[in-house]
C-alpha cells in the first residue's frame, strides 16, 4: 500500500512540476507554426550555445487559452497577432522590453510601429505581417465582379464562397461592409454585421482555415476571402489565382513578438529576438514562409519580384484602406461567438 | 504459487483501476466541478458556485445543435447497419480459406490515422478529384459533380470511418450463431424470411446493439469529419464544446455542455445495459 501510495505521489509530481529546464541555458519560443525555420534556430544555436525549444500553435484563441490555463507555463518569447498583443496586456503578463537590448529594432518598418494596440511599442516588436482580403479565379470570374466586399453578396456566388473559419476574421469583413471599423464594438452594429452575413450564407461554400492553399490550387472554390501570403504561395502552382484589395476596406494583421512576465530566460530571449530582427535572417525567415516582413532593412535585401510584388507589398494608397486589427474587449468577442454559432445554425 | 498469482492479479487490477482514476475519473471530476463555476474577464475559473451555466443551455440554439448532432449520428448508425449487417452475415458464414484475409482487410485501415483517412477522402471527393475525373473521363458527366463540402460528404466520411465498428461485433455475434437452429427452423417449414426475422435476428440482437451504440457514440462526437468533409457550416455537439474552451474562453459553459453530454450518454449506455438479459450481459 505505501509503496502504491508513493507512486501516486510521484506521478501528480510528475505532472505538476514546472519544466525542467528553467534553469538551463535556453530559450522557449511559442510562435504560429511554420513561422521560424529550423536552419534558422540551428544557426542561433550554434553562435550562442543557447538551445531554442520551440513549440508552435494555430490560433491566437489556443496560445491564449494555454497561457492563461497556466500560469507557469515557461514560456519566453510568445507571437501574438496585433489584438491579443493588447488583450494581454489588458491582463498584465507582458514584460516591457528593455530597447537598450534590442539594437536591431532600427531595422523596423516604421509604418508597422507606434500603432493603436501598442502605441509606443512597449511590449511588442512586429515581425510578420499581411491582409485579409478577396481572392478570385480567373478562370471562372473577373477581378470586376469582386472588387469590393459588398459585390461578394451577389447572388451569381451561391455556394461558393470560401471565408476563413474564424469569427473575428468574418465580422470584420461584414462590418466594413457596412461601412463600420473592423474594431467597432458597438453590439447595434455587430448584430447588424450579424444579420448582413445571414443574407451572405446561401452564398457560402465553406469555412476552412487549414487547408487553404491546396484549396485554392485545385480550385475546390473560386473566390472567397484569404490571406495575401496564401494566395502568394498558391499562385505559384495556379497562376489564374488573383488577389484584390477590397476597395471598401481590409484587415492588416500583424504578428508580433512579445516577451511574458513570467518569463525565466529573459536575457535569452533578449538575444533571440535581436537576432531575429537582423535584416539577413528576417530576410530568410519571410522568403520562407511568403509572407511580408515588418522588417524594412529585411525587405530591401528582397529579390525585386518579391518586394515589387503588390500582392504581398501594396503600395501606400492602397494600405490607406486597411485597418490595423486592435482589441474590442470581451464583451464583443462574447457576441462574435454567439451570433457565429447562430450563423452555422441557420438561427 | 497461490499467492504469486494473487499479486500479479491485484497488480494488474490495480493498475487499470489506477489509470481509469488518473485518467477518466479525475478529469471528469474536474470538469464537473468547473461547469459550476463562474467565469470573469480575468479568471478562466472563479468562485462563487452557480447553477447558472446549466440555465444558459435551455437555449433554443443549443437544442438545435444538439438535435442536429443526433440526427447525423442517428442516419449514419442506420446507414451502417444496412451495410455492415450483410456484410457481416456473409464474411461470417463464408466457408473460405480466404476468409482471415478478407477479416484482416477490415482491420487494416486502423493502421491509419482516421484524421489522415479523411484527409484522404477530401482526395477522392474534390471537383479534381478521383471520383470526378473517373466521371468525366468516361463521359458519365460533362461536368463535375459538388461532391465535397456538402451534407453527402459529411454522410460518406462518417460512415466510412465508422463501417468497421459496426461490422466487427456483427461479426463476432453472427459466427457464434448455431446452424442447428437455422436447419430446425428450416425443417419445421419456416422460409428464408421468417427464419431471418424469428431466429436469427433475435440471436443477433446483442451484436447489433452494440455496434449501433460503438457507431452512434463517435459520431456524436467526431467534429473534424464535419468540419473538414463538409466546410465547416455547421456546428456540431464536439466544435461547440471546443469553441467554449478555446475560443469564447468560457469554460464554465463548455464543462456543463460536456457534463450534460456525459449524462446523456450514461443514460443510453444503462438503457442498452437493462435491455439485454443476464445471459448476454455475461457475454459482453
């Protein structure tokens, strides 16, 4: 019996330890999978002797949820998308960076810094960025018949709209729809967003969120709503795949590195970050995953069909129309859920 | 060696006993505790205590969900029960030496993750897909069919995945049926339907039940068929309990939807329980 009882005793020890390496020479790095490549982390490795521990996730909603569930987690560096950058600082668990630690941040693209959800950059450096916005077929549609989000309601696309699977994502689009900001947290507006994307369901084909490259590329749907890297990448296999700004407003995303309070390396961290923002390995890391850098010294070293390229780097007039996603509070989120799961079931 | 083989018995016993503790009874302890919590904007989890969370699911959306949940879950058993049963009925009376490979056969898709299957059903389905172009290539259509992202292919995928667990119980049942009584029944005049309806169907009772309920109870649940197959419209019981966690961040509501849910299912389970005699219960 005792020894049954120190069993036990061990395996609850077992599962609520903190990591065992808080004390090593590391560094825990939690960011959107596939963001950080491996040759990357290998080179940080071999220059610093600091082992990285990465570890990813596939929505910003996840990363929260397993932050907050616990506390202790170990994590150091974290990538949040712009909103949750202030969500979590509404909650107190980001540290302030120390800039005196981050000499590379001169690389910044200053159209990406001092935005709403952090207004001096205090707790956050942006490292990868890019748009919501409309992507069509040329095979089967012309650029003018979707040239704005409003077209997007026509009857001609029963069922066959793709949008992404993700409420936030699919409200911002109603709402400029309607003329709104996509950071509008107004319930009278958000139930009429609601109710204009109860018009736009017989149109819907799927929510997908996962695939949607391979859904592009075997044209599985058409025309729709995506990513500007995606359909970058997309159209490197289906070059009758087009991206059109929406002319009646778009969502510019950011993805941003913070570091947590509760951080145990945080020198460590320092060090990553800073080696992150050097223009050759941001460079490597946006040619890598196809999307666009917030780093502007990174951008520069770019080949010209990439920089030039106005699907992942519109010109200025054109991102005068977009919107930087900021937090609307949980009070909007609440309905964004709630109304979400009446759209699907047709309530 | 009396005692030897006690210890072995009671470490054995122990062990499973220990890991339904850990693993299934604390968990839903847990769960059950936090459906009675509240939530605020800081805590995932916070006192006081409050029956509040089962109030909000006497909501007519939820009851939709759920209603929707088990009408998929109800036509698939159906489904699978008129194809696996003769299936079953054939492979199990079949006097064939290659009946351990055609049993294998069925076996050998679990070698596969059920989420890579499906992923591999989106291959066959899609407008570009294998089904499609076979179609077009003979000139059946002229035009691909919209296979993929609907209702029928949300039906195909669960089915397929859920086949083998209404067909290995049948199985098991029907090669356990003594042909003596067939034969008598023959015997005694009976045709082949009233022999089927009278005789075997009784005996076959318990397998059937208890393929339709290893049927039912996954496809309640499994929501990346849904999700993946049919373009994610719908919600179903799995993706609403999810969302609660993850992405409304209310974890009170989504352990009294779980709750409720376990409930139900107990519920069914005791039912089948009570609706077999004592005989077949020692079987299971």
């Amino acid at each position: 019996m005792t020894s049954l009882f120190r069993f036990v005793v061990v395996m609850i020890a077992f599962f609520v330890t903190q990591p065992l390496f808080a004390a090593e020479n590391v560094v825990n790095v939690y960011t959107w999978s596939e963001e950080i490549p491996h040759f990357v982390i290998a080179q940080f490795e071999k220059e610093t002797g600091i082992k990285v521990n990465y570890s990813t996730f596939d929505s910003n909603e996840i990363m929260y949820a397993k932050l907050r569930a616990n506390k202790n987690a170990g994590y150091d560096l974290v990538e949040p998308s712009s909103y949750f950058v202030e969500r979590m600082q509404h909650q107190h668990m980001l540290l302030t960076l120390d800039k005196t630690k981050l000499l590379n941040a001169k690389n910044l693209d200053p159209a990406f810094l001092n935005r709403a959800y952090d207004p001096r950059n205090e707790y956050s450096i942006p490292f990868i960025w890019g748009i919501t916005g409309i992507f069509l077929n040329k095979n089967y549609y012309n650029e003018q018949d979707a040239e704005q989000w409003k077209n997007l309601l026509d009857k001609k696309y029963a069922n066959q709209l793709m949008f992404l699977d993700d409420s936030r994502e699919v409200f911002s689009m109603a709402l400029r729809m309607l003329g709104y900001s996509i950071n509008d947290s107004n319930p009278e507006h958000i139930h009429q967003a609601y109710l204009k994307l109860k018009t736009l369901m017989p149109n819907v084909k799927l929510f997908n969120s996962e695939a949607i490259i391979s859904i592009l590329i075997d044209e599985d749907a058409t025309v729709g709503m995506a990513w500007n890297g995606d359909l970058y990448k997309a159209h490197q296999e289906n070059n009758k795949l087009q991206f059109v700004y929406p002319k009646d407003g778009f969502e510019i995303w950011v993805d941003n590195f913070v570091m947590l309070k509760t951080a145990p390396h945080p020198e460590n961290a320092y060090k990553f970050l800073d080696f992150l923002m050097r223009p050759e390995i941001a460079k490597a890391v946006s040619m890598n995953i196809h999307y666009s850098t917030a780093n502007l010294a990174a951008r520069n070293l770019l080949p010209p069909e990439i920089k030039n390229n106005p699907a992942l780097y519109p010109t200025q007039a054109t991102l005068s129309h977009g919107e930087f996603q900021t937090d609307v509070g949980d009070q909007a989120h609440v309905l964004f859920e709630k109304y979400w799961e009446q759209l699907k079931m047709g309530g | 060696m009396k005692a030897h083989d006690n210890s072995l018995k009671y470490f054995s016993l122990g062990t499973i006993w220990l890991w339904l503790i850990v693993f299934a009874l604390l968990p839903f302890a847990l769960v059950t505790l936090a459906s009675f919590a509240s939530h605020d904007d800081t805590h995932l989890l916070t006192t006081p205590a409050t029956l509040l969370n089962y109030f909000q699911l006497n909501n007519a959306i939820y009851l939709k969900i759920f209603k929707q949940s088990f009408y998929i879950a109800s036509t698939c058993t159906v489904i699978c029960l008129l194809l696996g049963y003769p299936f079953a009925y054939t492979i199990a009376r079949m006097q064939s030496r290659y009946k351990s490979l055609l049993m294998l056969l069925i076996i050998i898709p679990f070698w596969t993750s059920s989420l890579i299957r499906t992923y591999s059903m989106i291959t066959m389905l899609k407008p570009k897909g294998i089904i499609n172009s076979i179609l077009l290539w003979t000139g059946i259509i002229d035009k691909p069919l919209p296979l993929l992202f609907s209702d029928t292919s949300v039906m195909i995928g669960l089915v397929y995945n859920l086949l083998p667990f209404m067909v290995l119980p049948l199985l098991t049942n029907i090669e356990r049926l003594d042909n003596r009584l067939i034969d008598a029944a023959r015997d005694l005049g009976a045709n082949r339907f009233t022999t089927f309806r009278r005789i075997i169907l009784p005996l076959t009772m318990p397998g059937i039940l208890s393929g339709s309920i290893l049927v039912f109870l996954p496809a309640m649940t499994i929501f990346y068929i849904p999700d993946l197959l049919g373009g994610s419209k719908s919600i179903l019981l799995g993706n609403l309990i999810q969302n609660q966690f993850l992405i409304a961040q209310n974890w009170p509501l989504g352990s009294a939807i779980s709750v409720v849910f376990t409930l139900i299912l107990a519920v069914m389970l005791l039912v089948y329980w009570h609706s077999m005699g004592n005989k077949e219960r020692d079987l299971l």
